[in-house]
C-alpha cells in the first residue's frame, strides 16, 4: 500500500539552476524516481562486486557490462562507486564517460520527466 502511494504521487527533487536558485523538479511518476533509484544501487553494487573480484582474482565483470548498465541510468552510481571504491579511476573510458553519460541523462531527465517551477 505504501510502496503504490509512493509510485502514485509526483514526487520532487530540487536542483541549482543555472543562475545559482533552487529550482523544484517535479516527476510525472514516482515509478521514474523509482527505476532511478533502483538501477543506480544496482550499478553501485555491481562495480563492488568487480572491485571485489578483481582483489581475489577471479573472472571479471567485461567493462561493456559495466557501461551498459551505466548507460541504462546507472551512470550517477557507477561514478560515486568509482569514487567511493577507488575502482576502474585510471580507464579513460570510465573517468571521461561516466561523467558524460551523467550530464546526458541528466539533461534528458530535466527536459523529458520534469516539469521546471520555480520554488
């Protein structure tokens, strides 16, 4: 019942515009924030679990699994796992990418989902 009322509802998040105010962004669905949510703890977990293999040498995850679940939206919680767990920080790849991939979906949220009312 309150997993529905919380996927129901509009939820918002609030972002600096670019002139430094707050700025509410409203969803359409809380099953975007949802998805969101959900695939960036999975990305999270996921470089962990290489981090993890890579430290008792066993079969890796492939670096295009890494990026695709990135490129799914998992983008923010690839970038705070490479932070966080120091994992994949010197492949070009990851350190230019993932924050590129960030920005996109990001701007694709923004302009796509959100409705932008000044708060």
């Amino acid at each position: 019942m309150l997993l529905m009322q919380v996927l129901l509802r509009k939820p918002r998040i609030f972002i600096l515009n670019d002139v430094g105010r707050e700025q509410a962004v409203e969803f359409k669905s809380g099953i975007v924030l949802f998805y969101l949510i959900a695939i960036n703890a999975f990305t999270f977990v996921l470089f962990g679990r290489d981090k993890w293999l890579a430290q008792n040498h066993r079969w890796r995850i492939r670096e295009r699994n890494l990026l695709l679940v990135s490129l799914l939206g998992g983008a923010v919680g690839g970038l705070i796992s490479m932070h966080v767990l120091r994992h994949k920080t010197r492949r070009i790849l990851f350190r230019w990418g993932l924050p590129l991939m960030v920005f996109v979906q990001g701007f694709a949220l923004f302009h796509s989902f959100g409705d932008a009312a000044s708060s």
